[in-house]
C-alpha cells in the first residue's frame, strides 16, 4: 500500500475505533469534513502538521497510522459509524 492509503486506511481504523463520526472527527481536528473523507479514501497528500494532527487527536503515536495490519481491518468496515456502533 502506499503512504497516502496506509494513513487514510488508519485513520478511518482509529476514527471507527474512538466511536467517531467524520463529522466529530472533523470537529477535533479543524479540518473540513469533506477533507477527512479525502484522507480516508487515500486521496489526500497531508503534510507532516496533519499527519501529527491526526495522531495527537487519537492520542496515537504517527507511525501507527503507517501501519499495514490496521489498515487491512480497515478496509473490511462499514460506511458508516453507526452501522458499526449496532
């Protein structure tokens, strides 16, 4: 996968996983919504601020949103994060 993937992937993986929306993702982080369903499709190319933006909010160290196995688990989750809260 390539860096732009792995990040986007995680970041849906730590959103579902914190229990939050794109919309409450996007609150705590200042981006726009639509920026954060960019990230995640692996279509934007983030700075370093941002990508250090992300990890601070999940309280996360950077590297794991390089990570491959959480991406690989990422991939299999729903659309939304309701469907997943069920």
């Amino acid at each position: 996968m390539k860096a732009m993937e792995l990040v986007g992937l995680n970041t849906k993986w730590y959103r579902y996983q914190n229990r939050l929306t794109q919309e409450q993702f996007a609150n705590k982080t200042k981006f726009k919504m639509a920026y954060i369903s960019t990230i995640e499709n692996g279509d934007a190319n983030l700075t370093c601020k941002n990508i250090d933006n992300i990890a601070k909010t999940f309280g996360i160290k950077v590297n794991l949103l390089f990570a491959e196995d959480t991406a690989k688990k990422a991939k299999v989750l729903p659309k939304r994060v309701d469907l997943y809260n069920n």
